[in-house]
C-alpha cells in the first residue's frame, strides 16, 4: 500500500491491481477527485468510462487515510451487493417518484416509463460519481452515489449507503452531503 502526493497528484494502490488516479484539486481547499471502475456497474450500465470518484464529499479532506481505503475496497469487492441495493430500493420508491413528477402519459413513456423490474433502470439512469464521505459508522465511511437520470435532469439522483443499507435517496446532493449520513449516524447512536 502507498499514499503519497507527487506533482500536486497521488497514486493510491489499495490492494495490488487495485490502483486509481486522484489529483489534489487545491491545496488549500483539500479536495481529492480521481475515477473508479466497477467493472460489474460498468457493464450492466453499458459504460465504456469509469465513473468519477471523491474523497470526502461536502468535507475537505487534507489526506486519504485508512477509512478511506477500507470505502474504496469495499466498494470493489461489493459493487454486485451496493448496486442490486440500490436498484431495489429505486424499485420499491419509483411508483411514488412517478407521482411526485406526476408527468402526463406522453411524457413518462419518455422520462419515466413504468418499469418491470429492476433492470429496467439501466437505461433511466447513468452513474455519475461516487462520493466516499469522512463520516464513520462500525468503521465503514458512509459512500454516496450520484446518478443522471431521466426524469430530472436539472437535479439527478442521489444514493446515500451505509455498507449495502440505503440510507436516503434523493436529489444528486443526497450523494455528497455529510449530514445526511451524520443524521443517520447519530440516529443509530441513539437506539
């Protein structure tokens, strides 16, 4: 394993084969955004670019640490696991988004079709970015994924997960905004 910054960029190895790109945007600001490749979202979404990866969401970030490292890994070993959560989730709410968008029937054929199962959702929904947060739970950071999708291209989607378990689902910032998951995290703290 190896940190390190080098030309204002870092190399991150997680784990052999495992490497990504970051790139220190501003050193005074401490974002690090970089891409990642789930080869398995990849595919199901018929994507030929990796997706865009940050560090820390909302929070500035001075270094990428252990916590870090475990998000990224487990996002790795558990993208079939993250996705189908996601999926299913989407599936149980999309009648109620329907609604709430309340489109007449020539436009939801467009921007959102009824759907018949899980599946459907590849072609209403593009990953966009995921967001590995500094906000800490059992010591797995919370992860956020945002989405452009089909019914509300102004605001996207947005993912907020614990592990596999959805946190909330949302607008784009649900994927990036700490006290979405520091909510949950101090609801859990208290129960």
């Amino acid at each position: 394993m190896r940190f390190g910054i080098k030309n204002m960029a870092a190399t991150i190895a997680f784990r052999a084969g495992r490497t990504s790109e970051y790139t220190w945007v501003n050193e005074n600001k401490g974002i690090w955004e970089g891409s990642i490749r789930l080869d398995y979202w990849m595919g199901f979404f018929e994507m030929k670019e990796p997706m865009a990866l940050n560090i820390g969401g909302d929070i500035l970030t001075a270094e990428i640490n252990k916590i870090h490292e475990t998000g990224y890994n487990y996002l790795i070993d558990n993208q079939i696991v993250i996705l189908n959560s996601i999926l299913l989730a989407l599936y149980d709410i999309y009648p109620k988004l329907q609604s709430n968008y309340d489109y007449d029937e020539d436009e939801k054929t467009i921007y959102m079709p009824d759907i018949v199962n899980k599946e459907d959702f590849k072609i209403l929904l593009k990953p966009r970015g995921i967001f590995i947060l500094d906000i800490v739970k059992n010591d797995m950071p919370y992860i956020g994924f945002e989405f452009l999708c089909t019914w509300d291209d102004e605001h996207g989607c947005g993912v907020m997960t614990h592990n596999s378990k959805i946190v909330k689902i949302g607008g784009a910032e649900t994927s990036f905004l700490s006290w979405i998951a520091e909510k949950d995290l101090n609801n859990s703290n208290s129960t």
